[in-house]
C-alpha cells in the first residue's frame, strides 16, 4: 500500500491510498511519481479545508453573539446554523412557522443568486418582495405579534462553497386599536 497520510489538528487523517496485490511485485516508478506530484495539492486542499471549517466555526460564534434571532440557510434553502436568540424570541409552534417562512425565503434568494450567477445578468427586480438592493424582506403576523424577516445573500468569501443567505428578524407588537 502507497498513501499520503495529513494528521489534521483535532487528531483525525485524511489519507490517500493506492493498494497493490502483492503478486504484481514492486510498485512501478510511474506510480511513486505520481503520489509525489500530487502530494502538494493533497495538502494544500486538506489546509484550505481546515480554513473553511475555522472560518464557518467563526461566522457560528458571530451568528450565536447577536441579540437579534438569526439563521444562516445554504443557496439551496437548507438550514446551516439557527441562533439561540431565535429560540428565545418565539414559542415552539411559532418558531415552526417563522423557520418556515425563512427557509421559502432563504430558498428564493438563493435560487436568484444562482441564476443571476450562473447568467451573469442584473438583478431581477421583478419581486413584490424584493428591496432594491436585492434583499428580502417579509412581514409575518402571529397572534398579538408581528414579525419582520430580512433575508440577504452572503458571499462565497463567507462560507466556501456557494453563496449563503443569512436570514434575521425581530418582533414588535402590534398597536392597539
């Protein structure tokens, strides 16, 4: 068996292995070149991979300090991260229909981000929703309560992979007649 072996800082190995059946004889030259050529790349990719988890690690802890409830959704609407300040703000059943809310939010945003990516074009601003700079903003009433969401897109500088969008709300009550 030839690899490369890169021990990360919480102890766990990413490795790449190349087994050969021992009947074949000695690994040929080609395929010890080959490790050696990629080798660098191995480990450029594993270093750039602990920055991403640092850098999420580190947007977690901002989103966790806010008084204001925020979630962080990926450009496909699924939810990354939820603050606790989210869970203080609302009841369990409200807290359903308001991550509901967000997650159709954070799912259209994201969805015109990837086309306006992917087309290179302006923005739409064709959406009832939509503020001219782009962001969402929606208005949710609960009983006595009424929320607002804002939603905005997050560069890939932030995360990584794809652009995110960061959803944040407050709750004001509504005035009596």
């Amino acid at each position: 068996t030839l690899g490369l072996r890169v021990r990360i800082p919480s102890g766990a190995v990413a490795a790449v292995c190349i087994h050969r059946d021992l009947a074949l004889g000695p690994a040929p030259y080609h395929l010890i070149a080959a490790m050696r050529a990629i080798a660098p790349a191995f480990r450029a990719g594993i270093a750039a991979w602990i920055g991403s988890i640092a850098s999420r690690n580190s947007v977690v802890r901002m989103l966790d300090s806010l008084s204001d409830p925020a979630m962080l959704f990926d450009g496909s609407g699924q939810l990354l991260h939820a603050n606790p300040a989210l869970d203080r703000l609302v009841g369990s059943a409200d807290a359903a229909r308001l991550r509901s809310e967000a997650q159709c939010m954070a799912w259209t945003l994201g969805a015109s981000t990837r086309r306006r990516s992917q087309a290179k074009l302006t923005p739409d601003r064709s959406s009832s929703d939509a503020t001219p700079d782009g962001r969402v903003v929606r208005t949710v009433r609960i009983g006595a309560m009424v929320y607002h969401l804002r939603s905005a897109a997050v560069g890939q500088e932030l995360l990584g992979a794809e652009p995110a969008v960061l959803v944040t709300m407050s709750a004001s009550a509504t005035e009596p007649l």
